[in-house]
C-alpha cells in the first residue's frame, strides 16, 4: 500500500517505521524536516500525499490537523479523489467532525484513529485503536493500522467523533492517575517518608499501573525521551473538560496540575516528571515541536 505520513514527533516517527516494517512503500513529510529509513521524504505534505492510497496525520492537536490538511501546501492540494485520511491525532470530537467534512468536501475518504499506548507499544505492534468512520472506510485502514496494533486492539466507536471522544475519556483516566501520583509523592515527602518506601506502596494501590509501569524513569529521574509528555497530557485534559457542559471537578483539578507543571518543568518531559518531589525551579524554554 502507498502510504503518506505527516507528523514525524515521537509517534509519528514510530508509526511511520512500522508502516515501512510491515511492508508498505512510505513517504513521509514534517514541518522540521526529518527523515525514517526507507521512507522517501517529500517537500511538503502536498508532495507526500500525491499517488498516495492513504495518508496518516499523527500530529500534536486539532489545529496542526487542520493546517496540514487543509493549509497552503496542505494534503487536499496533493490528494487525488477517494484518497484515505487516517488521523491518528488526539482533538477535540468537535474538530474531528469539522476535518471530516472538510475532508469529503473535497472528495476524498475520512477515518479518525487515535491511540491508546505509546512509543514502546507501537515498536511492538500493542496499540489500541479507536476508530471512527464509516464501515467501509474504517475497513480500508485496516492495513494501515495493523502495522501498529497487530498484537493489539483495533476497536471500532462509531461516527466519526465517537473515537476521539473514547480517547478523551481515556486520557481522563490517565490524567487523574498522573496527578493523584503527583500529590502522593509530595504529601509523602512532606511526611518524611522515604521515596522508595512511597513508590512501593504506590505500586500497589489504585493507581499501582501508571507506578509500575513509570518506576524505572521515576528511580532514575529519567524523564527525558518522553513516551508521552506532560504537554501533551495537559492539551488533553482541557480537550476532555472543554468538551462537555457537565461539571468534572476531578478532571479540572488534574488539568490544572498538569498545565501548572508545563510551567514549572520541562513541558516536554515524560508524565512520570509529575512524580518529581519538587519540580524545577527554573524550566528551559520549550523546544519548538518537531511534529507540525
């Protein structure tokens, strides 16, 4: 299948390397010019997506979708009619409606597809996929996302919208989890206990998952190579708050931690940073995204 990839950040580069793995002839294309062994690299993302079957977005929000969809130089400009779109990027159910009609709009196929897992699991072919699409168009991902789930899940929502909506629910999940982790770590230095002691017992409570699976970056202080970024967690916590009128105090609270942390530390760090018993104190700027 020839596929096009746009979005080359952590996993859109792992998604793009797993298109090439399982076979598929890939050009791939990002804003700050990257390459993927056995990929061909293309000028913009018209370029990409020309004589393409399919193209994957894998950006950072709903806005990036949207200029590289539908930008200057955008797919639409390259995409011939019936060419499938395979967004893999975490927004709003809202903005995923507005690209899909814009996307038919101009004749070509539409599929919403975000993920659950992160680097390591789309490595190993362990992603859940959430799609959202019509039957037929979510058939003719298959391909595609098999690459990235073929040891894992692919899990049909509904519409398009009904996907994202699942992912935000999902990040929720995780966004709690992250910031009862950040308080329990604080209350117990500030009761002197001792951090070992604190993880371990973390471990093994409600939120023992996240611990464990964060326990070798949070002995080591390793927060560096996110898996997934406290940015990233932040955007999709106001996403999730912002997208319904029902009061979710819990989730509020975790967006605040988080969005507070992208101040107080690196907003590129791994989410097991929210584990730090004190954040820094003087963060470096922000790097500029390398995936649109």
């Amino acid at each position: 299948m020839r596929i096009a990839a746009c979005g080359l950040g952590r996993m859109g580069a792992a998604g793009a390397q797993a298109l090439v793995a399982a076979g598929h002839e890939v050009t791939v294309w990002n804003r700050t010019p990257r390459t993927i062994s056995g990929a061909a690299t293309a000028a913009s993302a018209a370029d990409a997506v020309r004589g393409a079957d399919a193209v994957v977005l894998f950006v950072f929000d709903g806005p990036a979708a949207e200029a590289v969809l539908l930008g200057p130089a955008g797919i639409v400009t390259g995409a011939a009619p019936g060419t499938l779109v395979i967004n893999a990027t975490t927004l709003a159910p809202n903005e995923s409606r507005r690209l899909a009609v814009a996307a038919r709009g101009a004749g070509l196929r539409y599929v919403e597809a975000p993920v659950l897992g992160s680097v390591p699991a789309v490595r190993a072919g362990t992603l859940t996929v959430l799609t959202g699409g019509g039957p037929e168009d979510v058939a003719a991902a298959e391909p595609v996302l098999r690459a990235w789930s073929h040891a894992g899940e692919r899990r049909y929502a509904g519409p398009v919208g009904a996907a994202t909506a699942l992912k935000l629910v999902a990040n929720l999940g995780l966004g709690i989890a992250a910031a009862g982790l950040h308080d329990a770590i604080r209350l117990g230095a500030d009761l002197g206990l001792s951090r070992t002691d604190v993880l371990d017992v973390l471990t093994r409570s409600a939120i023992g998952g996240l611990v464990a699976r964060k326990r070798d970056r949070l002995d080591q202080a390793a927060y560096t190579d996110a898996d997934f970024t406290i940015a990233a967690l932040a955007k999709d916590l106001l996403l999730a708050t912002e997208a319904t009128t029902t009061s979710l105090p819990v989730a509020r609270a975790a967006a605040h931690v988080t969005t507070t942390a992208t101040l107080t530390t690196d907003p590129t760090a791994d989410i097991a940073a929210l584990g730090r018993t004190q954040p820094d104190q003087h963060p470096s700027p922000p790097p500029t995204p390398t995936n649109v």
